[in-house]
C-alpha cells in the first residue's frame, strides 16, 4: 500500500498557514485524483497551523471529504504545526482528539529538541527548500527513532521552486537527514500544491536512491514506515497501557472474562483486534476499570 501523507487541505482561518493558503479545494480535488491513478491507497489531507491555537479551534477537514474516492482510497486528518517559540504552551494532547495524525515543523535547534521528547507528536517535518537554521545531530535525531517519531521529506516544493536553489537544498538538507537518523525512521510525501508537482511511487523511490538509500529502505518510506505513523498514532489514542478499547456493549461477563485473561497474560492486543475474545464499550473505559484491568 502507496501512501502519501502530506496534502494540504485549503484553508483561510485565523490559525492556517504555509501550503494551506496557497491551495485551493479545485487543486486538491485534481490532486487526489492523479494519486489515485498513480497508485496511492491512503492520502493525509493536512492542515498546516502557526503559533498559538486554543482549545476551542475546530478540524476544518471532514470526516467524508471526497465521498467520491472513499471506497478506494483511505483518508486521514492530519495537522503541521510550526513551531517558532517553545515558550508558548502547544496543546497537542487536544489536537490528538480532532486529527488522526499531528505533525511539528520546528524552525529552531530548541523547538526542534522540544519536539524530540514530546510523546504527543508522530511526524517531524522540515522545509527543506530552505537552509536549515542549524545542524542535526545524530544522538537527538537517533533518540526521536527510538521513540518512534518519523522525520519526513517533502519533495513538491523544491519541484515548485522559480530557481535551482530550492533543488540544491532540497538535496542537500534529505542527505543531512538520512546521515543524521542513520537512514531510519524516514518518510517521504509530496505537499503538493498543483498536480504537476506530484511523482509516482516508482519515482519517488529512484529519487530517494540517489540521496543514499538502499532500493528497500527507499520503498519503506512510503510503504511499511508511513503505515507505522498511522498504527502508532491510532495506538496512542485507543490504547491505554496495552489496554485496548474496541466499540460496542459489554456485559458483566466477557468482563470479567476479559480481566482474568488479561491477568494471566493470556490475552494480547492483536487477539482482540482479530476478534478472538472481543470486549466492545459503548463509552469510555471508567478509571475504576481500568485498574481492575491492571
């Protein structure tokens, strides 16, 4: 499954910035639609926000945007926030409730060693038109891997770019990146904002090669590596210590059922996700169930 997980959605809010501005609903609508022709099977549409948000701001991406493609084509929500000042107080834990995927771009070496400790984010992204503002190293961007954040490369807009400038730099920021994560922990999407800037998934994968990847790692960045965002993203909001929390009624005896097993160590995340002894909730766990969970 090809998947690309930078879109930008159109919006002029108050909190929109970046690519968001610069597109419009008739582009994006070509744009999926070439995707799809290409191969891609899961599209992020993303929304790109600057500065300070409050905890009233709303998602503008529907939960059905192209009905159209819906049966084909798997869509998520997703946020990029840039961050300028770590100062200011970024409430990713509520954005985590409205986006299925939250993305940072720093544009300073202490936004950018913030973002490396914080468990709330899945992707760090760069724009990588530009020099970065300073240099990475590999014992922070190791340490991000590690705990599973994912760094991403775009390659639309150095494509989109008047001069050659924006190529140079797009090669040699994606060179500093792989040195610095030591070729892991990548992925790469287009932030496309026109059709003609879009690659299909066998070009992308002979561009990533001539920056230094191997022909696999190059095919996971779009392949194996963007699926673990959405995996590690969807865990993080329905998994409360091993403990997940599927949909429908309980009653009192699969429960308890559910907690012997769970005890005994018996019973395992991807038993309930198959099926095998499905709990369903119709509202969430309660913080008593959750200790007789544990």
């Amino acid at each position: 499954m090809f998947t690309d997980l930078n879109v930008p959605w159109p919006a002029k809010d108050e909190y929109s910035a970046g690519a968001s501005t610069r597109v419009t609903m008739d582009r994006v609508k070509v744009i999926i639609k070439l995707l799809e022709e290409l191969g891609f099977t899961c599209i992020a549409l993303n929304y790109f926000i600057k500065g300070k948000f409050s905890s009233n701001m709303k998602c503008p991406i529907p939960n059905d945007p192209f009905s159209e493609f819906s049966p084909r084509i798997k869509f998520l929500k997703r946020v990029t926030v840039i961050m300028e000042d770590v100062s200011q107080n970024f409430n990713f834990s509520y954005l985590n409730t409205i986006f299925d995927i939250v993305a940072v771009r720093p544009t300073s070496e202490k936004t950018f060693q913030n973002c490396c400790t914080n468990p709330e984010i899945d992707i760090i992204s760069f724009d990588l038109t530009q020099r970065l503002p300073f240099f990475l190293k590999h014992k922070t961007a190791c340490a991000a891997v590690e705990k599973g954040l994912k760094f991403e490369i775009t390659y639309s807009p150095s494509l989109a770019a008047q001069d050659k400038g924006g190529r140079v730099q797009l090669i040699s920021n994606a060179s500093s990146l792989i040195r610095a994560t030591r070729a892991r922990g990548l992925i790469v999407a287009s932030e496309a904002i026109a059709a003609g800037q879009l690659r299909g998934p066998y070009d992308i994968i002979n561009l990533i090669s001539m920056w230094g990847l191997d022909h696999m790692r190059a095919r996971n960045c779009i392949t194996t590596t963007s699926i673990a965002v959405i995996k590690n993203a969807h865990y993080r909001k329905n998994v409360y210590k091993q403990v997940i929390q599927p949909n429908d009624v309980v009653t009192s005896q699969n429960l308890d059922h559910a907690i012997n097993d769970i005890k005994g160590g018996v019973i395992k995340e991807e038993s309930i996700l198959k099926g095998k002894r499905h709990i369903e909730l119709s509202e969430p766990i309660a913080k008593r169930t959750k200790k007789q969970l544990l």
